[in-house]
C-alpha cells in the first residue's frame, strides 16, 4: 500500500487548497493542504539618472556620471568632484582629503577580470577605482544589461555614499547595430552572416581594403564594421566621422590579443592608418593590430581641425600597435578612452592626447571642453634610448586635461632627453606663454608602473617649460611604482608643479646605472621656471616609500627644494609619513625641506636603518614587495586612509606606502 505519494499542481499563480484523501482497510480519512504562493521578486532594475547623492555628517556625497546609456563597449565617466565637506579646514580640498570608492557593478568579464599592468599587476579589479573621477569599459554579455555602481565617500570619521544605473546595449541588438547596420570584411573570402561570428542579417564584404570596407558605403551613422580575425587588411588615412559607429572584429579574438585582424600601413605617408573627423562622436574602435612597418605614421589620430567642433565620446579598446610614429593621438578631444591596449616599438611619442593644447591656432572665440579622459590598463613601451638625445620623446604625453584618469597602465622607455610621463596645461598650439584661464584639474593618477628609459625626470606633470604660465591644481597622485635609473647624474623620479596636489601611498625606487648615473631625487614638488606665475602651494606628501639601494651621494626622498630644474619650492605644505631607506651611506634626509610655511614631520629620521622589504616578486616590480618588515614605526594620523594594498591605516599609521 503506496503511503506517500505526489501530484503536479500545473502552473499555479494564487494561493490554492487541496484535499488530500486516504482510503485503506480501516476506512477513509481526509486532510485539507493548502499551497501559498509568494510574488516573484522583482527583476533588479538600475537606479535611474544621471546623479545621485548622500549625505553622513558634515560630508555630502554629490556624484554623476556624462553618460548612463550606450552601446557595448560602452565606456562611462564618474564625477565625484561636486562633494562638499565641511571638516576639510585649512587650504585643502575635497577632491584631496575625502576618499572615493568605486563599485561598478559588472559581474560580467569586463568586470571580474584584474589589470594586466601597473603597479599592482594581476590583483587590481577592473570593477574598482578610487578617486574623485573615475572611468569604466562596459562590455554586454550579449544581451542588453543593466549594472548598478555604488559611489562611497569616506572622510576617515563619516562614511557617505549613493547608487547611479548604467544600461550597455547588445551591440547586435535593437538597440545596438542590428541587421545589416553591420558590415562583416574578409580578405580571404566572403562571410557568411550568421556563421563563424558574423552576427546574422549582417551585409557581407570581401576585401583585403580596410579603407574600402570604412568608406561610405559600408561606414557612418549608426553602422558597425567588423573585420575578420586573423586576416590581414591594406591602406591608409581611411576617414571615421559621423556620430553613433563601432569599428571591430568577428570570429573569436574579441577581448582578446590573439589573432586580431591586422590593419597595415601600405602607403607610408606618414598618415594614420585611421583618422578621426572633427564631427566624429559615439565612436568605438576595438580588437585591431596596427602594424605601421615604420612608415613614420600613426595607428588612430585626429584629423587638423578647421573648425570648433571636436570628437567626442571615442573609445579605443583591446588595440595592438606596433611600428607606429605615434600610436594614438588627438588633437583635442573630450570623454575619450584608451583601454587594456598595447604600443611597441614607437618611433616618436607613442601616445599623444590633446596636442594641441587648451586653444588650438585655427580657433578663435570659446575654448572647447576637453573634459574627460580616461587611460586605463594599457602597456605603453616608447622609443626608448634609440630616439636619441635631441628634443624630447615621451612613452605617454597629455598637454591639457580636466577630470581625467590615468590608472594601471605600465608606462616605459622615453628617450634619454624626454620623461616616460608628461601632463601640463599647454596654452595654445605653439605653446603661448600667457595663460588662457583654464586649469588642467581635477586629476587622479594611480596603481601605475613608471620605469624605463628617460631622460632627467622620469615623470613630469609641471609646465612644458620654465618660461610657460602653465597652470595646473587638484591631483590626487597615489599607489604608483616609479622605478628607474633616469640618465642624469642629479636626475627626478617625479616631477610636481601646481597646487593641492596630493601624493600619497607612492613608491619611489631609485637603483643607479653608476656613479653619474642615478636619481638624486624620488620626488620633487616645486615651481618650474620663472614664466610659470602660478603659486605653487597647498600641496601634500603623506605615506610615500623611497629605496636609493646602491647608496649614491645626495639621494632624497621627497624635495620640497629647488631640485630638478625648479626655481622655487613648494609653501604652505605637509610632508608626513615617508620612509626612505638607503642602506649603505647617509646621504641625504628623507624630505628636504627650504620652502616656507611648510610642516615636515614623522618621517624616516636614520635612513639606513633597513626597513626589510618583503620583495615577493624578487624584483621590486610590485607595490606589495616594499612591504616593510621592521623599521616603520613613528607615523602619525594623516588624510591617508588606506596604504598601497587598500588595507585600513587606523588606528595606526606607519611610515612608507605599505601598511606592515
């Protein structure tokens, strides 16, 4: 006799009672069941607008994003830069002394994946940023998507923060690039939609021609060419303009850097292989190798504007370029992006943003807005000691930024005249020396690798000369990796020109290539020549971390001097925390320090007690390998709260970058 039993009850959408019945030798029984039914939770939707705040105490978190809707990849800035508090006292700033925490929310592999470069290589995530802005790649798994991104605040006593909704369209959906909105370019055949990677209904070309396959009749508004992985395409100078285009590939390389369709530069004029019209915006160009066969070109540039317009909203992901004079290049531009790409063997300035500084010569009346820029997690190796000893030739140069991130990247190899790093706020084209009224501001430089080749300074972010008003204010430098052996006697890790600039969780290590050879100096805030009229004051070093480990003579730490072609150091700063650690000589203090109104304190007073380095890579290629071990004790309570590692300073400060 069966004593259990079931029954399928269909699809049930409200509560329902059943009777259950029994019926054996002693007779019959009966019980009532009754099955509940409970609502379907709700489908997460992303939180809507394009600004969201949060108040805690005297702090007022007030954070947007310029954009909360596009199509994959979708390339979002973050601004935290409206929030207000009211216990920051002094000449300090928000942007300085409040922390910024970013949650972008993608669980999907542009999320959950950590950079490949930079100075914490391997186990930073891409789905986290800190800093008053901040920038995210949003790649759909192939499907429209809705992310939620969590802003934090934190003021080391209050805690504040809000939520903003981002949407990535499928770019082969309805709202992307569907149908025959979509070219797919073989030179070995013709595809066939809806196989191999080519997305279905997509129009189909074959051509060994990538400027065939972007002419117009392929390439606009609102279309998407993608060319086949693994094939190799000719040309030239092909024009990109129009709003709202995506230029990729198909069959299996996607996000990847293996077997990228290979665009090379057949003409050798010097040109881009790819140039980008004034009128261009909402422009992608993704998973491409530029081979430019050292023609002297370029991979992606800007074309020589004649008008006010400038390209906007252009997003450069998962490239390759090699054999390129310059790699990526724009004249000006705003809400710009270059993301997990690659440059070798440049043959000039291997990356160049906004050349043409704050004004170009063709513009007249209203300055442009180059607001936004992002440089995250890309490997920029320049021409290194082959580009000689004449003018300067940086790995990676930007002449003027607002609200612009530059995070993760591994940046190397200038000549032996230029730095490997380069950030100022050029006038005009031609670099005037007056002022133009705009500030490059608003900066957060961080987990990034400098090292390599270069000349006097390593990493220069003061005016492109001594006799240039060039003004710049509000950086937040922290957890870089500055680590080379600049070909001066008397040389400069990092270069620091400007007002409320914060350097803080920063690693400075300084090896000689000999006697004449080394860094004298890990960092040096000062002003740069006698043009630049803007006071350099206000400024910060808290927690920075400096080995000099073959003991040169005159080696500091951090220089609040006249060093490295400065005419006047920094006034009215703070210098506390820093560890500096030379083993074999007393050279010179930890901070040197002939500026007025300045407070230095609670640094390294003997510089060869040794701090132990943990070292885990064996190199000192890592941030986390100048761990310390003994020696880091004697900090105080700083604006600094958290070390290189993101663990927690309170209750307890050490000296150095990273917490023991």
């Amino acid at each position: 006799m069966a004593t259990s039993g079931s029954k399928a009850t269909g699809a049930m959408t409200a509560t329902k009672a059943y009777t259950l019945s029994c019926t054996g030798a002693g007779g019959t029984a009966t019980q009532s069941a009754t099955v509940a039914i409970n609502a379907a939770p709700p489908v997460p939707t992303a939180p809507t607008g394009l600004s969201c705040t949060g108040t805690s105490g005297p702090l007022t978190l007030r954070a947007s994003t310029v954009r909360d809707t596009g199509i994959s990849p979708l390339l979002v800035f973050f601004d935290a830069t409206g929030t207000t508090d009211t216990s920051v006292t002094g000449n300090a700033t928000t942007f300085q002394h409040v922390t910024y925490t970013w949650n972008f929310g993608d669980t999907g592999a542009s999320g959950t994946d950590t950079w490949a470069y930079g100075s914490n290589k391997g186990h930073n995530s891409r789905n986290s940023a800190t800093g008053g802005v901040a920038a995210h790649l949003y790649v759909t798994p192939g499907v429209d998507t809705a992310y939620v991104v969590t802003v934090t605040a934190h003021n080391g006593t209050n805690t504040a923060s809000c939520q903003l909704g981002v949407t990535a369209h499928d770019p082969a959906g309805a709202n992307g690039f569907a149908g025959t909105k979509t070219t797919c370019v073989s030179a070995s055949g013709t595809p066939t939609p809806g196989s191999g990677g080519c997305p279905a209904g997509a129009a189909a070309l074959s051509t060994s021609s990538f400027n065939t396959a972007l002419g117009s009749s392929h390439f606009g508004s609102g279309k998407r060419v993608l060319f086949r992985c693994g094939d190799t395409f000719s040309g030239d100078n092909a024009t990109l303009s129009g709003t709202t285009w995506s230029v990729g590939a198909y069959g299996g390389c996607e996000g990847t850097q293996t077997n990228q369709p290979v665009f090379n530069d057949s003409a050798g004029t010097g040109n881009s292989q790819l140039s980008i019209s004034p009128n261009a915006g909402d422009g992608r160009i993704s998973d491409i190798y530029f081979n430019g066969n050292g023609t002297g070109g370029g991979a992606v540039s800007t074309i020589a504007f004649v008008t006010q317009n400038i390209p906007y909203q252009i997003t450069m992901w998962n490239l390759q370029s090699t054999g390129n004079k310059s790699s990526y290049v724009s004249s000006q531009s705003a809400q710009w992006g270059l993301i997990g790409s690659t440059v070798l063997n440049a043959k000039g300035i291997a990356v160049f943003f906004n050349n043409e500084g704050n004004n170009p010569a063709n513009f007249l009346g209203t300055y442009p807005n180059l607001n936004y820029l992002a440089v995250l997690g890309n490997l920029v190796n320049g021409v290194g000691s082959a580009g000689g000893s004449g003018a300067g030739i940086e790995a990676l140069r930007t002449s003027a930024c607002r609200l612009c991130v530059f995070e993760n990247n591994t940046i190397e190899n200038a000549n032996n005249v230029g730095g490997v790093f380069k950030l100022h706020n050029a006038n005009t084209y031609g670099s005037s020396p007056t002022w133009t009224g705009i500030y490059t501001e608003l900066i957060e430089i961080s987990d990034n690798l400098f090292t390599g080749n270069s000349g006097g300074i390593l990493s220069d972010i003061s005016p492109q000369n001594g006799g240039l008003d060039e003004r710049l204010r509000n950086f937040v430098i922290e957890r870089n990796l500055y680590s080379a052996s600049t070909t001066a006697w008397g040389g400069t890790l990092l270069m620091v020109s400007g007002a409320n600039m914060t350097l803080r969780d920063n690693v400075f290590y300084m090896p000689a290539q000999s006697s004449t050879m080394y860094p004298q100096n890990g960092a040096v805030v000062a002003q740069r020549g006698n043009g630049n009229l803007f006071a350099v004051q206000y400024n910060e070093a808290y927690n920075n971390t400096c080995y000099a480990p073959n003991s040169q003579p005159h080696q500091l730490c951090i220089g609040f001097d006249t060093g490295s072609s400065a005419v006047k150091p920094t006034a009215n700063s703070v210098a506390k925390n820093n560890l500096f650690y030379v083993p074999s000589a007393a050279t010179g203090p930890a901070v040197d320090n002939t500026g007025s109104g300045n407070t230095v304190s609670n640094n390294t007073v003997t510089v060869t007690n040794n701090p132990g380095f943990t070292n885990g890579s064996g190199s000192f290629s890592l941030i986390s390998d100048f761990k310390p071990t003994a020696n880091y004790s004697g900090g105080m309570t700083a604006p600094v709260w958290a070390d290189a590692l993101g663990v927690s300073w309170s209750p307890t400060w050490d000296l150095g970058a990273v917490h023991n």
